[in-house]
DNA sequence: CAACATGCTACACACGCGTTCAGTCGCGAG
DNA sequence: CTCGCGACTGAACGCGTGTGTAGCATGTTG
C-alpha cells in the first residue's frame, strides 16, 4: 500500500516509474498523516511538503486545499483501521482489545497518533471512530453477557459507551497530558499506560468497587421515583 | 501566590476611582478565561480585546504578551478551583463528586470549561488539576476503605489514578466529540453525560463485569512470574 | 526537430496573528 | 494654571499562513 522501500523523491520530472504521479500524491499523504499526528492539525502545509521532499504548491495542486488534504487523510486512515481489524478479528473478538493489537506493530503508531489527535480535535473521524468502537463494545458485552462471562447490565447500550468513553478517554487523556515527542513512541507510551492501569481495571471489572449496595439501590430508586422534580429540572 | 479577593495591588497611582485600573485588568482576565474557555488557546488577543471593550494595545500593556495573560489565566482559575473546593469539602468528601458540586453553579462554566480545554491542550495547569484531582482520590479511596466502604486494592494509588483518569477522560472526550456553543450549555451537557453514566458507573462499582477471577488470576500470576521476558521488553 | 502535455517549483498575494509605538485623554499634584 | 504620569487608542510592523499563478524541465508525440 505504501511506498517502503525504492521510492525516494525525485527532485525533477519522472522517466520510467508508471507510478510516478500516484506516489507522490501517497508520500504527501502518508507525510500528513504523520506529520499531523506529531504536531496537531495546526501543522503548516509547508512542513508537509517539506517532509514529503516537494514544493507546499505540488499539495494544492494535488489536494487542492489543506481541508481536502486532510479529509482525505482522515479517509485513509479509516479505511487503514478497517484494514487492520479485518486482519485481527480474531483477536479482536477476545475482549476488545483491538487497540493493543494494532497499537503493537510499531507501523501503525502514525494511525494511532492520528486518531488520537482527531479525538483532541473532536473531529467527525474521532466521532466515527468512537461510535465504531462503542458498537463493537455492544457486541462484545452482549457476547461475554451470553456465556455467562460478564454480568448483565439494565441498560447494555449504556454499559458499553460509558466502559468505552472511559477506556478511550483514558488514553486520550493520559497522552494528552504526557505526549510523545515522537509518535513511534506512542507504543511504548500506551503499553507504559497499559501495564499501570490494567492490574485496576481487572479489579474494578472483577471485584468492584464498593462494598455496599447503598448507592445503586438509592439511585434506582431515585430514577424509578425522583423525590423532586424541581431539583432535577431546574437547570436543564 | 494569589490575590484571594477583590484587592490586588495598585502598581502606581491614584486612589480616586478606586477600580478603574482594576477592573481594566480584571475585565479582560475574565473575558480572557471565557474566550479561551470558548474557542480554545486558539482565540487571538484581538477577539478577548473586543469581548472585554478595549483596545488589543491595552492588552500587551497591561499582560505583556499573550503567554503572560495565559498564565495569569492559568492562576486565577487554579486559585478560584481552590476556593471553591474549600468552600465544599463537605460536600466533596461524599464521594469524590467535586466535579459535579461545582458545575452546578452555571456562573463556574467558564471555569469548568477552561479547565476542559487544558485537558485538551495538555498545558501545566492540566497536569495540575489531574494530579490534585488524583491526590484526593487516593484520600477518599483510603478513607473509604477504612471505612469498609469500599474493597482494598492491591496497589490503591494506581487505582485512584486510573478511576481518576477514566472518569475525567471520559467526561473530556465526551465534550470534546460533541462540543457546546455556549460554555453555559456546559453545565446541561455535564447533566446530560452524567444521567447516561451514572447508572453503568454504579452498576460496575457495586457489582464489577466479569463474573470469572480467571482474568486477573492469570495477570497476576503473570506479574509475579513472566512467562516470556522478552516479549514484554522487546519494545520497552 | 518542433510542439505539446505535465509533474513540479519559485514567487507573490492577501490575510490574520502577536506585538510595538507614537500619541491622546483625564486627572491628581505642585 | 501648568505639568506629569499612567491608562488607553489607532495604526502600523514583521511574520507565518493558505493559496493562487507563471514558468521551468522533462517525456511524449507528430
């Protein structure tokens, strides 16, 4: 998919290499990809052009606009992610672990970092990303719910956004305030993050948190029958 | 540190209207705080210059440099969160829900919002908040494990951290995915994240998800003896 | 060989940014 | 009253940005 290996840029016009054109338009894209999951969507396209060894005009000449660049970098890197989880299904389906099964392959930290940084955008990819791995966590749970592996929840839906808005913003969270100044170093980042935060989580997940039925029952109690309106709907 | 109420120094001059000079400063230190809380550390100098009734001159005059009022931002925020959490401790020690007690005041919006967009930024004040944030999770976990009130962990200070970083990661990554216009609007859209979460929130404290130990049995019977060493150093 | 097509560059333009500066206004002091 | 001083303004500067455009170099074609 990618040029790895013989493709340098060629500081003039093209001779043999059929593929010429198609090239250069994926070094600048995968150039954006990277460079924006290292600076943020801020970075100029000067620097793009720069990393991809061409002129900032040859990407609106093929892009036509930075906008453009980067929605077609946010395509690719959806269809990449897609790419990925159709190769690791399998271990995908173990326990929802795909960030870690794609995050381990040192190649795919510029995808990561990408999304990542869309999260920290709020960017529609972000939000697709997110509502993909939301639906996917739906299906994990009402799995692991029906082998009798995770306890039920009354609200499935909610169970599986709300563990996944935690994990993801976790993450997000942790490599926000930490951040790799280079994205390769995303995975030693998430698996220095993984190995603090698993040991709490298996335990959360698996022998809660508190002792006492006191809190749930009272809020169960509360949304079958609100004490008072007022309180609750006088801000809304 | 801070100027804790209304009087701050007056750097030169005349005590006949005691407030101008003040309140200039003032003024565009709120109307600072509320547009970078608004559209982010993006926001220009000539926009909050407009927003407080002044000239983008007298910004620079009074501040320096945009990263100078940025600071002072930074401190005035930290110093009312510091305020405010003194004013309710009682209310905090509940249960750690100091978010929730102080973003019910609509007029703290502003504040809860520009403390949002550190998170997103990743600036020093972010860092700030997240550690005394984690700091007094591990005192309320304590207590409420002295308490029986809640299960003993096998390491309680990555446990207050990551039921920290997953509650306030949530909560970010849900307002950056679906961002409000107004910072008022964040008050409904806490609300709003709240009523969806609280419910699974409960449910996996009191109840846990996994029905089996098996996970966290083979974690830790993978930390205390690694099967393979060098499969978990080989990218460390 | 001459004409054309095209991948690509160098330059230029307009714009918004943070910042600077000369100058005005209002008011207390001598 | 005059003076000085500090708050304050409006215009400008220098810079970096995204984006057009003219032109160069090269491969192809009649």
């Amino acid at each position: 998919m990618l040029n790895v290996r013989s493709a340098e840029e060629r500081p003039t016009g093209r001779d043999r290499t059929p593929v010429a054109d198609q090239t250069a338009r994926a070094r600048i894209r995968d150039a954006a990809v990277l460079r924006f999951a290292t600076d943020g969507f801020g970075a100029s396209v000067r620097a793009i052009a720069k990393d991809a060894g061409v002129s900032p005009g040859l990407v609106m000449h093929h892009f036509g606009s930075k906008d453009a660049l980067r929605e077609l970098c946010d395509e690719h890197v959806l269809a990449r992610i897609r790419e990925l989880k159709n190769e690791n299904i399998d271990h995908a389906a173990a326990g929802g672990n795909f960030l870690q099964t794609f995050a381990s392959a040192e190649e795919n930290a510029p995808i990561l970092g990408y999304v990542l940084r869309s999260m920290q955008d709020g960017s529609a990819l972000a939000r697709e990303f997110v509502d993909h791995m939301i639906r996917d966590a739906v299906q994990y749970t009402e799995h692991a719910v029906a082998t009798g592996l995770a306890v039920p929840s009354r609200d499935e839906a909610a169970r599986a956004r709300y563990l996944t808005l935690s994990a993801l913003g976790a993450l997000l969270l942790e490599v926000t305030l930490d951040p790799p100044e280079d994205p390769s170093d995303l995975v030693a980042i998430l698996n220095r993050f993984m190995a603090a935060s698993y040991l709490p989580l298996l335990e959360l997940y698996t022998e809660g948190f508190l002792t006492t039925r006191r809190m749930l029952d009272d809020y169960l109690m509360y949304v079958t029958d609100p004490p008072d309106r007022t309180a609750a709907a006088e801000s809304a």
